[in-house]
C-alpha cells in the first residue's frame, strides 16, 4: 500500500477493520466462518474481495454492516467504531431488494429522512440520473430489467451519501454484458464520488477490473490469504498483458487455497 | 429477480399458444373473447340448471325434495313482486355488514398488533386459539342470555363468525414480511413508523385482503345461523319458516339469494384488491 498516500489522506474516513473472528452457533454445533479478519481500507480506495463460496465474504460484509456481530474484535469507520447498521455504510445486497409496492422513486426515497420535500426530491432526481434511470422514476420494480432494478439500489444506497459503499456480489445475478456494463457504471460513480468501496465478488475479472487491490481469502475457516495490489490505469484493459498475468496470480492463490478450484474455471 | 420473470413472461405465453390447451387459453385473453369469456363462466352452471330441469321433467326427482328450477324461478318472481324478497335481503345484508364492519374495526387494528408485538401474541394466543374453533352456532344460548333477541345477539354472531379470518389472514401477512426487507430497513436506519407503514403493511396487505374477503365469506355463512335467534326477518328466516311451511321452493330462493350476495360482495373486495395491489403478479392459472 502507497504510504505516503495514506498518511496524507483524510484519516476520517479509514475503514479498519480487525483483527476479528466470527463463530456461529448451531443446534449441531458451530461453524468458524471468519478467523483473524485483518483489512485496513484508506477512505477512497477500491477493494475487491474473491474467495471460494462459504468462505465467510458476506458474514465480513455483513460484519462492517453492523448486521452481524464479530466474536470479538471491532471494526472502526474513521476511528468510531461499528456498532450496529449506520447510514454511513450503505449495503448492496446480491438482490436489489427493492419495495415491489414502491415506485423507483420512492423507493430511492426510503433511504432517505428528516429532509424537506423539495430536497428529497432534488436527491432523487441526482441519482436517478447518476445511473442513467431518469426516465423510470414512477416505474415499478416490476417492470425493470435485473440490471436496472440493481441500479435502482446502487441509486439507492448512493443517496445518503455514505463514506462506504458494502457491495455483496452485486451483479452475480446478471448476465455477462450487463455485469461489464454495471462495472463500468461503478466505476464511473466511484471515480465521480470517491466513496470507499468493498466489492465481494465470484468474479476475479471483476475484482481486478474494478479495485485498487484484491483480497483474497481462503476458507474452513475464513481468513485472508493474500492481497494483490492492481496496479493498472483504469480503465483497465481486460486483454492486457499485466491483467492477464493478475488473473493467473490470483488463480493460483485459489488453487493452493480453495477446496474447491474447479468452481472457478474461467 | 423480477425483472428477468417479467421480461420471459410474454414469450413463456407466446409459447403457450403453440399447444392445443395453451391456444384456448391465449383466445380467453384476446379482447374479442369477452363474449367467450362470460359464455365460459355460466356454462357449467347452466348446463347444472338444465340437467335438474331434465331430471325432473323425466320424472327422476320428487319436487317436494328438489323443486324444479322452474318452480324456484317462480317462487323467486312471486317474493320479489311482494317485495318480501326484497325486505329480507335488505335485512339479513344490513347484519351482514355491521357485523363484518365491526370485525373489521377490532380484528385489523388487533392483528396489526399482535403481528407486530410478541408480547401481545404471548397474551392474546391462547384465547384465539381456544375460542376460533367454536362454531358461531354455539354462541347462541349466549348471545340471547347477553344481548337479548333483538339485533345486538344476530350481529354479533355474525361478528364472531367474520373476525378470525380477519384476524388471522393479517398477524400471517405482518409476519411473513420479508426479513430481506427488514435488513434493508436496518441498514437504512428506517424509523419504526415508517418501516411499519412502508414496508410491513403494504407486504401484509395481499393477506389481509384474503382475510376481509374470507370474513365477509363467513359473515353471509352466519347471517342464517344469527336468523335462528327469534328473527321475523331475513334470509335465514325467510329459509327456516319456508322449511317449516314445506315450501322448498322458497328455501332454495333464500339460499341462492345469499350465495348471488355473497358473490357480489366478493367481487366488489376482489375489485378493490387488485387496486390495491398492482405490484405482485401472482399465478393465474394456465
Ligand atoms: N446466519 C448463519 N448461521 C449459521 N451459519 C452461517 C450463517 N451465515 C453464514 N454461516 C456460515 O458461515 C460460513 C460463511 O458464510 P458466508 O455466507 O459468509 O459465505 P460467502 O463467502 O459469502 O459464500 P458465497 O460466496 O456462497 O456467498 C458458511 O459456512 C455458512 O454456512
Ligand atoms: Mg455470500
């Protein structure tokens, strides 16, 4: 990590996390899905995170969330540490999660509160153009597309103005030319707002494309294994040389790391 | 995800149409086919209504046990021109919906409550589920002891038949919200008023809906039930002194008077739900 960058930049919005663990208990017994979870995240920086399934990506999201509780072991935004779901870490879950009774516009709406009309509906207005869905605004999730229904929450959980954007597989569900699609976009925003961003993804085109590095962890239980900094201009080139080169890097990491290599054939 | 079902829903269809079955289908959708459509509906019905008439033309049916429709359609004419009909069904549907209206003030308030707080569904559960299984019927003894033959003991039987399934259908709906939902509303730190009028209620509404419409149902069930207290009025009474006057004919009137109002009233909440609820698209048969 550029030292110098992170010394000099705004400390406030630094996301640390760790070290942590996580244990769940069940009837039949427990299951360690996170162990010693150590990740320092800069305000502004791009992280992606891959890893095998089961290996505890969305419990660590779902951790910085404030949706879960770690054994032990805090997670501080800007030196406040986590404690429960905050409008300062929006969450884009692998669904869109869209109120199918709400319109587009109200349900951008719902995220926000204690605002005059007007300027909820100024806010509304921005984001619904900042994903290129002005003209849906009294739609219904019903009738947009995945792609458009998940920039709906992207809109959504942009509108608050959170210092981290949490994103859980958020375009797993789509097919391949929208996902690209929906990188591009994300990357767009993140170069626009310069939130911080934690990506999970199955997708290590994706991660690499999209974050400043990738983390990648092995799991039974979950930790981290490696972080592989991308140092490649954006907008990256998927066919280039050094991202060919990434891929295969983090390709091996998953052949010695996870159970299961066959899952992640490309 | 929605999007997605919705985008394959018109070419699941357009397929649909290629099968013998699927074609009848598609033609009961096309604008055309509202004369179909309404052909389609009565025609079972109809074809009931002609095979009694031929059995009891040929002789297979004693009148005194199943008048013919003939007779009955008579006997309708005769109640109807008296106005007697008339007065009965203004009677019995005035109960009807008293009693529905007050099972809907107490049991929609009572089972957004209990959906909401455990611990009013720790204090009220036993009482509801002991005393739902008791048949209106049996209330009565009760009812005259307490309210008397007047109106008051007719209503509230009816009460008690419609406000269980209004009162269960909604604590089901409040709490088969989405926990996906409720995630969303914490992350998004959503107050506990509008997590209630955004996202609970609106979710519970197709279920609270089957409740109304169930509660209604039942309320017409118990109109004759309630008519058993010293009525001198109503279809149900207008059922039970037909019986005791042996004029079957009259009886199956008053039935299938309730059953065309109950009908009715079915229509006008079904008419309001789908209103009410444009979002989910449910299964329609194929
Ligand atoms: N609420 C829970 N109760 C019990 N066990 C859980 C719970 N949530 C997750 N786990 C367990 O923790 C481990 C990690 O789960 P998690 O959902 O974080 O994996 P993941 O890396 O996100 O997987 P995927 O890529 O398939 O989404 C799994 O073994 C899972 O069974
Ligand atoms: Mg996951």
């Amino acid at each position: 990590m550029a030292a110098s960058a992170a010394a000099s930049a705004a400390r406030a919005d630094d996301l640390l996390v760790g070290p942590l663990s996580k244990t769940f208990t069940l009837k039949t017994g427990s299951v360690q899905a996170l162990s010693d979870i150590r990740l320092d995240v800069p305000g502004g920086r791009f992280i992606s995170i891959v890893g095998s399934s089961g290996c505890g990506k969305s419990t660590l999201l779902r951790i910085i969330a404030g949706l879960e509780t770690s054994d032990g072991g805090a997670v501080t935004l800007g030196g406040r540490p986590v404690a429960g779901p905050g409008l300062d870490r929006g969450v884009i879950f692998q669904e869109h999660r869209l109120l199918p009774w709400l319109t587009v516009e109200q349900n951008i709406a719902f995220a926000l509160k204690n605002l005059p009309k007007a300027e909820i509906a100024r806010r509304v207005r921005e984001h619904l153009e900042l994903v290129g869905l002005d003209g849906f605004a009294n739609a219904h999730p019903h009738q947009l597309s995945g792609g458009m229904a998940q920039r709906v929450a992207i809109a959504r959980a942009l509108v608050n103005r959170p210092r981290v954007l949490l994103l859980d597989e958020p375009f797993g569900a789509l097919d391949a030319l929208t996902r690209i699609q929906m990188q591009q976009e994300i990357l767009r925003i993140w170069q626009a707002q310069r939130t911080t961003m934690v990506l999970v993804t199955h997708d290590i085109d994706e991660a690499i494309f999209l974050g400043d590095e990738v983390v990648v962890m092995s799991s039974r239980p979950g930790t981290i294994k490696t972080v592989l900094p991308v140092r490649l201009p954006r907008p990256r080139d998927r066919s280039s040389p050094d991202f060919i080169t990434l891929r295969k890097d983090i390709h091996r990491e998953f052949f010695t790391a996870a159970e299961l290599p066959f899952a992640y054939e490309i | 995800m929605t999007g997605g079902l919705a985008a394959e829903a018109p070419s699941a269809r357009r397929a649909g149409q290629q099968t013998g079955s699927g074609a009848a289908v598609a033609a009961l959708r096309s604008p055309l086919a509202g004369l179909g459509r309404l052909a389609l509906y009565l025609a079972l019905p109809a074809a009931l209504v002609a095979a009694w008439q031929t059995a009891y033309e040929l002789g297979y049916i004693r009148p005194i046990l199943l008048p013919p429709p003939t007779k009955v359609a008579g006997a309708f004419v005769e109640l109807a021109v008296s106005g007697d009909l008339f007065r009965h069904l203004g009677v019995s549907l005035l109960r009807v919906l008293e009693g529905f209206a007050i099972a809907v003030l107490i049991g929609l308030p009572l089972g957004i409550g209990i959906g909401l707080s455990r611990l009013l569904d720790r204090l009220t559960d036993l009482i509801i589920q002991l005393t739902k299984p008791i048949p209106p019927i049996a209330w009565i003894p009760l009812a005259i002891l307490w309210f008397g033959i007047g109106e008051a003991g007719k209503v509230y039987i009816i009460f008690l038949g419609a406000i269980f399934p209004i009162l269960v259908n909604t604590i089901d709906g409040i709490r088969q919200t989405d926990h996906r939902h409720v995630e969303l509303a914490r992350v998004l730190e959503v107050t506990r008023g509008r997590f209630i009028r955004q996202v609970v209620l609106p979710g519970a509404l197709p279920n609270i809906m089957t409740g109304l419409r169930v509660g209604l149902m039942v309320a017409w069930i118990c109109v004759v039930a309630a008519e058993l207290i010293a009525a001198s009025s109503g279809l149900g009474y207008l059922i039970t002194d037909a019986r005791q006057m042996s004029q079957t004919d009259q009886v199956l009137v008053g039935m299938i008077t309730i059953g065309a109002m109950g009908k009715l009233l079915d229509v006008v909440l079904r008419a309001a739900e789908r209103r009410l609820v444009t979002w989910k698209s449910t299964f329609s048969g194929r």
